[in-house]
C-alpha cells in the first residue's frame, strides 16, 4: 500500500514546488548566450547582487543605455506607422543571431532618414498652407475692398464710437464716411489690411482691435470655403477671412503687432481687379506644383515606414529581449579576475536538471573553453513560492494570490476553492434558468479563447476572459443548485415527475393553499413544485436554506481546521497540532458541530424540536430537562459534557504554547555563552523543533510578553470568531432567498402582469422590461453580489483557519513574461 502511495504522481498545486538556491559561475565569453537560454526556459529567479550599486555603476550599464535608446527609436518608428495609418503585416523570418551594433546602425539610418522627410514634408506643408490661405483670402477679400469704380461693399461688421474725449479734443469716427466717399482709397488715406485667423481666436482678435485702434476701423469677416491641415496635429482647422479697413500708420504698426500675437496670417491683396485675377493664376499653379510634391513626398514616406513595419515587431521583440539579458547581467557579480560573472537564483528542485543542460548547451555553442559552474547552496532565508497553472486552476490561484501570496510550501487554497468558490456563489444564485445564461456567456468565451487571448481586451472584458473558466463552473453549479431549489427564472418544473402531494378532494378548489395531501414518495430530486404559491412556501425554504447553510459553513470550517493540522505536520510543528489544532477542533464541533448534528437529526426524524430553544438552555441552564425538544435519548448528558469540553479547550489554546516555547527556548540558549564558536545559524535551524521554527534567527530576541500577548489575540479572536464565522455563512441563505424572490418579482408583477393585457404593445414592454431587469439586475448585479460574498467566506471565514499569506512569488526570468511596462 505504501509503494501504491509513493508511486502516485504529486500534486502540483497542493503544496508550492520545492525550491533550491543555486549558484552559477559563467566565463565572460559565454555570459551573454547563458542568459539568454535561460531566459527562453524560464525557470530561474537571480537575486540582485549588486543592490547598493545604482544602475549607472553597474558592468553593462551602457548596453542597457543603448538597447534603451533603440526602444525609443522603435517606438518612434511605431507612433510614425500608427499617425501615418498603415498596416504592415510582419515577415515571419527567422535569424538565428543578430548583431547589436549593425541594427543599432541600421535603426540610427532609419531614423534619420525618416527625420529628414518628417523635416521636408513639414516645410513643404507650410508652404502648401501658406499658399491655400493666400488664394482663400485673395477670393473672400476682394468682395470687402472697394475702388474707385465704386464696387459693392458686402456684408461687414461695424465696430464704432460715436466720441472720444481727450485733453478737450472731440475726434470723431468718420471712417464710414471716408469709406462711402467715391474717391479711391489711396486719395482719402483708408488703408487696409487682408489676413485669415483661426475661428476659435477670432472674437478675442476683433475685440483687441477695437481696444487697440480705439474703434478706428472696420472689421469684416468672412467663412473659409474650405479647413486647413494643421501640420503640427494634422488636424483640419477651420478659419476666418478678415480684412481690417484703418487710417494712419500707427495704427497700421499696431494691427500688425495684434496679428502677429494671435497667429493671424496677413496677405497682401491688389485692389485692382485684374492683379487679383492674375495673382489668384499664379498662386493656383504653385498649389498644383506643391500638391504633386506633397503626394511623391508622402508616397516616398509611406514607403520607407512600410519597409521598417515589415521588421518592427521582430526588432521590438529583439531589443526587449537584449536588455531583459544585460538588466539581468547587472544583477551578477564580476569576479575579482575580471573573467567570469557569479550569479545566485531560487530554481523549482525539479528543474536542476534542465537549466544544467541548458548552460551545458550554452557553453557549446559559444565555444567556450571553460563551463558554468552549477551547485547548490544553503539557503537561509525563506524561498519563494511557485505553483505550476493550468488554464482552469489559473483563475482561482489569481483569486487566492489578490489576498495573500502563500507562504513557502504552506497548503494551497486554490485546489479546495476549485470546486468550494463556485459552489458556494451557486448556492446564492440558485436558478438554472440563469445558470443556463451564464453558462452561454461562458461558453462564448471559452470557444473564442484562441482569438480573444491574441488581442487587446478593455479592462471589463479582459477581467470577464480572464475568470472564463471561474464563469463555467459558477454556471453548472448555479444549475445544479436551480434543479435542487426546482426555479427556472423563479418557475417551478415537474422535471421529475409529478409532485408528491395532490387534492384531496374534487371540490379542491384552491390546490395551492389548502387540501393538498402527500399520497406518494417525497419528490425525487429538488424542491417538490407543489412548495411554490403555498401559503407555507417561505417558513419551508427559509427554515431549509438557513440550515443548509449552517451545515455548509461548519464543513468549510472544519477544512480549514484540517489542513492547519497539515500543515503544522508538514513542519513539524507539534506544538501547533497539540496546543492550537485539538482545542480548536473540540471548541468548534463542541458547539457548532453540535448544532450541525442536530438539524442533520431532525431532519432525518421529522421531530418538531425547537433548535434555538436548545442551543440557548445549553448554556443558561444546562441541566434542566429538554422535554419536547429532545431529538435522541441521553442528549442531556451529551450536551454537559460538550460544555465542558468548550470551556476547557479555551485555556488549552491560550496558555500551554507560549510556556512550552519558553522552556524550548532556556533549554536551547542555556549554555550559549559557553557553545562552540563556529556554531552556524544554519544548524540551529536544523535543530530546531516544533513551532519554534517560525521564530527563525530571532532567538536571541525571544520576548515571553509578546508571545503571550500574541496567543491570547490569537484565542479570542479564535473563540469569538467560530460565532461570527457560523452567522456569517447565513449569508448563503439571505441570498440566496433574496435572488428567489426577486426573480418572482420581476415574473409575477412584470411579465405575467403586461401579458395579461390584450394589447400587443403592453405585452412587448413587459417583455422588454423583464429581459432588461433579468440581464442587468439579476445577471449582472446578482452575480457581482454572489461573487463577492462568496470571496469573503473563502479569504476570512475558510482562509483565516489556516492560511498565513505571508510569501513571495517565484518570479523567474523569462523573456515570455517580459510585457511593454518592462522597457
């Protein structure tokens, strides 16, 4: 039996894998491909070595530098591709080695060369602009200016102040009446000024003018036919035409200046007719010109990025990698010969032999004269934890891990909440006509899977993707748990047969309240339908699913307790199993197991026993007679002696542990003064038993006080918390009933109410109605609310029992695990 037992394959996710630290000595020559090799297996965590050295005193720091600069470049490279809008499908091509130097050379060229018509493109753009902006204002503005051939004046804004006093002097405003004059501008002194503007500048523009010129001009605008690209944000803006009709140089200087301040643009406009048309000829040819130009320029652009797409992602990934290798080589230590590097990691123990055979092969293949050095060393502090995931435990050890990062090799809450965690949330979400639903939604994902895990998810999707497999168990289990509570969207079924009892007459008339009689065998699987609309259907559940629920926490409890004791023998610990372990097995059964035997009792018995009534006696008067509310004979008795055994238990938890550590703790430093030198820290802890163990290296520092104190924290919160924990799996109930009745809510006073009118639009917004309240409420907000509450039983109510929490993860290096925040 034994050999049966050896001979199984262990449980990868019971315990964290067995870790060794292992120390490497790699020539200089071989360094590099070492790395790199071990970063394609993965199975190797480095410590840093050099932590009090910044990362500019570190060896490879100028490599880093340049792969720092080549992400940069590459980067830039993508930000051009993405704003130039192309899709440059990458080459699958393989290189076996790249030199670092020549793409840096060949990325430096590409760069440049890319700067340069960035550089020539933008120069030309500001020219086309200039160039648009000049014929947008030379045919809006020729309809405000007016000649001495007396043209039309067009729409304008009149900007005017009737007087202004200055020193006694009254000016008048007679620019409208010089402009109305048919003599032509040059003779009455109206000058002009002709621009365009950006539209989002203008109203503080045309007031500026005012204030500036102190209302001596007049301000005409006009809408653009067309936007201008800005060249800048390749954005297209709207602007303004505006001519600005003014006297005298100063004020001319200073609309300039105003003009320059807002980014306004000013051309210079003939009066004369047939200088505009001419001017407007030219100005069109250089458009042309320039348009042919643009486009070679952006095709030739186009051209280069797209030749650099084909390799973009091969060179990302390629330069990623390159610095992961020198990030991790500064994490080693260069011998004082300044010919080979010390390195020390935590492995997985049964991954020795692969990283032996992949620096053997490293070695090989760079023609080093010398091998890597591998051996195992001591370890004093405490390694890392590892768990080897699949798919579908994955989500459930990232719903562990949120809470606590196991301690090295304690018991694993992952492989028990497997199959508890979506239990529980079904037994608060107990319909299978919802389970139904999320087991679609589930399915969706799961078939999806290949396509949905190459692209980019937004976070409410990737959180769903990620808990696909979590989603598929909650689903079977909520329909489990629905076929048992007999509710489809809160419907009862005769899935199963008809139901147990029936009338007991023909003059039944009410089959729901009254004259129902059982005339066969209790309904085979579930709640009888018969339970539904009765006038006893809720004391019925409300009694059943608080009990259920009692009865589950007291087993989930009770496993919690179990692996503690695993635990406890998994380290030797012996103080833990004898001084916490029983004590805490006998408190809780004593009370809650007893309550737990008991509704298991008269469920099986049909007794009318009160069960409050006794849990409550059993401690204010423990001797009295049970009368009616005894369920089996010598109950009395049973109950004294678990009494008993609860009260004793509570200083058997608090007081033998710190003093038997105390004694553990004289016996061992007794002689210390007088020991061997040479005595290690390591073989201390090798001799050292039961839970002392945890204290580790910090015997010197042993604080009865403290220990103490930390014990009876301990107990209480122990003691008090068996009652909490035990109300709070009620939780399981209240739930679950609240779902249930909802969901006849939503059915009873929206659906079958729109559907007992005759009109068909009443009936479609009923429906409407209870498909919105089913999928937002129920299916969504239910399901948050089960979650959750299902989270909480597992980190406090089942955790707290056993699970310290207290490690750290195996992070090794591996070029898979590289993501873009890593550069």
């Amino acid at each position: 039996m034994e050999d049966f037992i050896d001979k199984l394959p262990q449980m990868d996710l019971m315990r964290s894998e067995k870790m060794t630290l292992v120390q490497l000595i790699i020539p200089v020559e071989s360094s590099h491909r070492c790395i790199t090799y071990l970063g394609e297996l993965g199975l190797l965590q480095f410590r840093d070595l050099n932590a009090d050295k910044s990362p500019f005193q570190r060896t490879f720091a100028n490599q880093v530098k340049r792969c720092g600069e080549m992400s940069r470049k590459l980067r830039f490279f993508k930000d051009q591709i993405d704003k130039a809008g192309l899709r440059c499908s990458p080459r699958h091509e393989l290189e076996p080695d790249f030199e670092l130097g020549h793409l840096e050379r060949q990325l430096a060229d590409h760069e440049h060369e890319v700067l340069e018509m960035n550089s020539n493109s933008e120069k030309l753009r500001q020219t086309y602009n200039e160039l648009l902006e000049f014929k947008i204002v030379l045919q809006n503005a020729s309809g405000f200016l007016v000649s001495s051939n007396a043209h039309a004046i067009g729409d304008e804004t009149e900007l005017h102040e009737s007087t202004y006093s200055n020193n006694g002097f009254i000016e008048s405003s007679s620019l409208l009446e010089q402009e109305m004059r048919p003599e032509p501008l040059n003779q009455s002194g109206l000058r002009f000024i002709s621009g365009i503007i950006n539209k989002d500048k203008l109203l503080r523009f045309e007031r500026m003018l005012f204030r500036a010129t102190r209302g001596n001009m007049l301000f005409n605008q006009t809408p653009s036919d067309e936007e201008i690209m800005d060249p800048l944000t390749s954005e297209m803006v709207e602007k303004i035409v505006f001519v600005v009709f003014f006297s005298g140089e100063q004020a001319r200087t200073k609309i300039l200046k105003i003009c320059e301040a807002f980014g306004a643009n000013c051309y210079p406009v003939p009066e004369d007719t047939t200088k505009q048309r001419q001017l407007t000829r030219e100005v069109l040819s250089r458009l042309s010109d320039l348009e042919a130009t643009l486009d070679a320029g952006t095709r030739h652009r186009n051209n280069a990025l797209s030749s650099v797409g084909y390799s973009l992602t091969k060179w990302i990934t390629m330069v990623r990698r390159e610095k992961a290798v020198y990030d991790t080589l500064n994490m080693l230590n260069f011998d004082v010969t300044k010919k080979c590097l010390v390195g020390e990691g935590w492995c997985p123990t049964f991954a020795k032999t692969q990283i032996h055979e992949v620096l053997q092969r490293a070695t090989f293949d760079s023609n080093s004269q010398v091998g890597v050095i591998f051996h195992v060393m001591q370890a004093v502090e405490s390694p890392p934890t590892y768990f080897r995931t699949n798919k579908l435990t994955n989500a459930f050890q990232e719903i562990i891990d949120a809470y606590g990062v196991a301690r090295y090799q304690e018991a694993n809450p992952a492989v028990y909440s497997v199959v508890t965690y979506p239990f529980l949330f079904a037994v608060m979400f107990g319909d299978w006509g919802h389970g139904l639903c999320l087991l679609l939604g589930a399915l969706y994902l799961l078939a999806r899977e290949r396509k949905l895990s190459t692209q980019k998810l937004g976070s409410f999707m990737e959180m769903l993707f990620g808990g696909r497999y979590v989603i598929f168990l909650m689903a079977l289990f909520s329909i489990y748990c629905g076929l048992i509570y007999n509710e489809f969207f809160s419907v009862p079924f005769h899935i199963f047969g008809s139901s147990a009892y029936k009338c007991r007459d023909t003059t039944c008339s009410d089959a729901y309240t009254v004259g129902l009689i059982k005339y066969r065998d209790p309904y085979p699987f579930g709640v009888d339908p018969s339970w539904r609309g009765s006038r006893t259907e809720l004391p019925y559940l409300n009694s059943l699913k608080m009990k259920m629920s009692i009865l589950l926490g007291i087993s989930q409890m009770n496993l919690g307790l179990i692996l503690s004791f695993f635990n406890a023998r998994f380290f030797g610990s012996s103080l833990d199993i004898k001084y916490q372990f029983i004590p805490q097995m006998i408190f809780l059964n004593s009370l809650f197991g007893y309550l737990s035997l008991l509704i298991i009792i008269k469920w099986c018995t049909g007794s009318q026993a009160d069960l409050y009534h006794v849990m409550i006696y059993m401690f204010l008067s423990p001797t009295e007679e049970l009368g009616e509310n005894e369920l089996f004979w010598g109950q009395r008795p049973l109950q004294i002696v678990l009494l008993l055994m609860a009260f004793i238990a509570v200083p058997w938890m608090l007081f033998p542990k710190p003093f038997a550590l105390r004694k553990i703790h004289m016996e061992r430093f007794q002689g210390r003064t007088y020991g061997v030198l040479v005595t290690s820290e390591v073989d201390l802890d090798v001799e050292e038993p039961d839970s002392a163990r945890a204290h580790g290296h910090q015997e010197e520092d042993f604080n009865f006080s403290e220990i103490f104190v930390h014990q009876l924290i301990h107990s209480i919160e122990f003691v008090l918390g068996s009652v909490s924990n035990t109300a709070s799996y009620l939780r399981l109930w209240a739930l679950s009933l609240a779902h249930s009745e909802l969901s006849t809510v939503f059915y009873e006073k929206v659906l079958l109410l729109a559907w007992g009118y005759e009109n068909i639009l009443i009936r479609l917004i009923g429906v409407a109605v209870f498909a919105f309240a089913t999928a937002f409420i129920l299916l969504m907000m239910e399901t948050l609310s089960a979650f959750l509450h299902a989270l909480r039983l597992h980190w406090v109510e089942f955790m707290g029992k056993f699970f310290h929490g207290d490690g750290y993860k195996f992070k090794p290096f591996s070029f898979a695990l590289i993501s873009d925040d890593d550069e």
